[in-house]
C-alpha cells in the first residue's frame, strides 16, 4: 500500500518529512519525444574500423557495386563470393571468410536453372542461400518492390539471422524511378543501404558499363546516375584484356574505395562444369594477384598501341609539314609542336623514324632538316655543320 506524509512523520519523525518533500521536489516529469533533427556531438561517438567481410574488398553494412561489360561472368563472381560465404571458404587472396547466410535478389535470372547451378559448382552450402522470390499481399503473390516491401524483408532477414552478404542483380532493378536521375537513385539505393547496415552485411549490386569510354576511368564508365558509384564505397570493375604477350586475360580491380585501398584486383577465368549430374554451369576460378589501377590494368596493351601509332603518325605529318624544304632551329619546331599539342617526345620518335638530320650551328644552336637537305649547303651560316661532331640525344641538344 501507498504511504503519505503522515506515515512517513509517524515512522521517521519532522527530518523524514523533509527529506521526502525534497526528493519528490527532484522528480521531474519525463518530457514526450519530438520529432525533429537529431544531432550527435562527436564527444559521444567512439571511432570504430572499418568491418571487413574481406579485408580491403567487402565491407560489412556497406554498399559495393560490381561492374563491367556484357559477358564478363559478373554474376558468376559474385555468386563464387557468395558460395565462399556460406561455406567459410578462403577469399581469392587466401585469407579465410567467416561462414554465414547470403541473401540474392535478381531480376534477371532463375534461382533454380541458373543461380542455385553456379552456387553448386562454386561449392556453396545452398542450405545457407535465400532468394527473393516475391512478396504476398492480402493472400497473393507479387513480385518484390523494394520501395513497398522492404520492411518486410528486413523481418525476414531478421528471422534469418547472420546475414553476412546481400548480392542485387541488377542493382537498377532498386530504383523505381528513373535511375540516370541523381536524387531519385540515392532515395531508391538509401533502404537497400540501411538494410545492409542494420544487417552488419557486406551489399553487392551488379550492373553494367556504358558503350564507349575506353581508356577513360573504368568507375565513370557506370550506366545510369553517378549516384551509383557515389553512394557505393567501393567499385569493383571486370573486364576481358589482352595481356602483354597476346593472350586473353580476365581481371577483376578495384576501380574506386573510400574505405581502404583503390587499386590492385586479381586475374580469373570462367570455367564450365557439371556440379550435379545433367546439370552444366559457369564458376570462377580466381588467379594470381595484380598490381596497378583498374585504369591500368583494364586497358588493352594493343589500344596503347594504336593510340601510340596515331600520335606518332600525327607527329611524322607535323615534321613533314615544318621542316619542308628548310633548315628549321629545334627550338622552333619544339615551340611549333607545343602550339599543336604534340608532345615532345612523340615529335622525337618521329623525327627517328623521317631520319631527320640534327646538326649543330653557331652559337649552339641546333638544327632540323629532312634528309633530302643533309647537306644544308644553301645555309651559308651552316658551312662548317660537318666539322662538329658533338654527341647528340633524342631531343638534338648537346649532351653535357
């Protein structure tokens, strides 16, 4: 039973009293929440790392996007991401995964006649994979809205437990709106971005490049809204190059991270086999590691190539052009080749290929000329040209 102040006098005497006032006097009434703008003064935040599903590739609660042109196995490799997930395998750099659930979301292929095939022959456990296969609303089936259903999926994800990897393919199929749309695409990709951060899970969204770029920035090359690779804190990128020696080459690179480091990636090749009997499917079978920027290592040697050969061609007609007839100082044709844009050392392969004469004349100087005027007999200041024979380098300059 309650007591009131006279209990309290009886038991206690007047200091008991007082003592009762004064504490009730230090209650206060439990103000009701407001909504508003919530802020957090850094002194309440403690710093944390950055959780690795795979250190430097996947991180946990974070966005990454897998990109690259048609044919290049990227669903293959997530799905070998995937299947390394649900069985604690051993990442293509070696280092062991802890085992967990994985979650697949695809708009484009069946689970049972194409996934669940590539999850086998990649060795998944398939009792630890999940996909989306629609929602059920007042008793009917419908596809997956993310912008309706998500809440719910985040429930099962729950249930689920241990969560570890969510793979979207593809990735646009989370924009209701129009994905080349900046604000549209960060309001659609937010929820998919809470889910994974509420699931300590690692989010992978698969899609594509757009035509052209080459040799430009593979992370630009994105289809859609930049907004894609904007709210992803790291880009991975596949492509199919010739290496050095001729020979078609896959690699996998890391084209952009905002959490750790952005460059390097690993060579891989598609295999074909057989994990159930009658059934044929694609894996990934990853290789040795490379070094460079995906830039670097996505770019076709023989497209250096043939851009080389283009500037040099453009240098050749250049020289043909100044030096027609004439004895020309290189400090004029270096200046000539400055104001059209080729570099200079492009104009001195070019000069090696015309056998472009280079003499030295008074004061120093040095001078060009094609070879039909290797005797630069019309240049009376020139006349002793032959009697100096300093040695020369590539830019016809006197070495000191």
């Amino acid at each position: 039973m309650g007591r009131d102040l006279n209990d309290v006098a009886m038991a206690g005497g007047a200091e008991a009293v007082r003592l009762a006032v004064a504490n009730a006097r230090c209650v206060t009434k439990a103000e009701p929440v407001r909504d508003g703008v919530i802020l957090v003064n850094g002194a309440d935040l403690k710093p944390e790392p950055i959780s690795w599903l795979w250190n430097g590739w996947l991180a946990s609660g974070k966005l990454h996007i897998l990109a690259g042109a048609p044919g290049q196995g990227k669903t293959t490799i997530a799905l070998g991401l995937a299947a390394t997930v649900t069985c604690g395998g051993r990442w293509p750099d070696g280092s062991r995964c802890a085992a967990g659930n994985v979650l697949v979301w695809s708009g484009e292929d069946d689970p049972k006649d194409t996934l669940l095939p590539r999850l086998l022959a990649a060795g998944a456990d398939r009792s630890q994979v999940f996909f989306v296969d629609g929602t059920r609303l007042n008793g009917e089936v419908q596809s997956f809205d993310p912008a309706r259903d998500m809440l719910a999926l985040t429930e099962q994800c729950e249930r689920i437990g241990n969560v570890r990897l969510i793979v979207v393919d593809p990735i646009v199929s989370a924009v209701t709106g129009d994905s080349h749309k900046n604000t549209e695409t960060r309001r659609a990709l937010q929820p998919l971005v809470d889910l994974a951060a509420s699931m300590d899970a690692a989010l992978i969204g698969i899609t594509h490049f757009s035509k052209g770029g080459q040799g430009a920035d593979p992370a630009q090359r994105v289809v859609g809204s930049v907004a894609f690779t904007a709210v992803a804190r790291v880009v991975l990128v596949a492509a199919k190059v010739k290496g050095e020696d001729g020979e078609d080459r896959r690699v996998v690179a890391r084209a952009k991270s905002n959490i750790g480091p952005d460059d390097g990636g690993f060579e891989y090749r598609l295999e074909q086999c057989e994990p159930v009997p009658g059934i044929h499917a694609s894996r990934v079978a990853w290789g040795a590691s490379v070094a460079g920027t995906a830039r670097e290592l996505l770019t076709d040697p023989s497209e250096h190539d043939s851009e080389a050969e283009t500037a040099l061609d453009s240098a050749t007609e250049f020289l043909r052009h100044v030096l027609r007839g004439d004895v020309v100082p290189s400090k004029t044709v270096e200046s000539e080749a400055r104001a059209a844009g080729i570099a200079w050392r492009t104009v001195r392969r070019a000069s090696d290929a015309l056998g472009v004469k280079k003499r030295p004349g008074e004061g120093g100087k040095w001078y060009w000329s094609l070879p039909k005027l290797a005797s630069l007999s019309n240049v009376e200041r020139l006349d002793t040209l032959d009697t100096l024979t300093p040695p020369i380098n590539q830019g016809g300059d006197v070495r000191a």
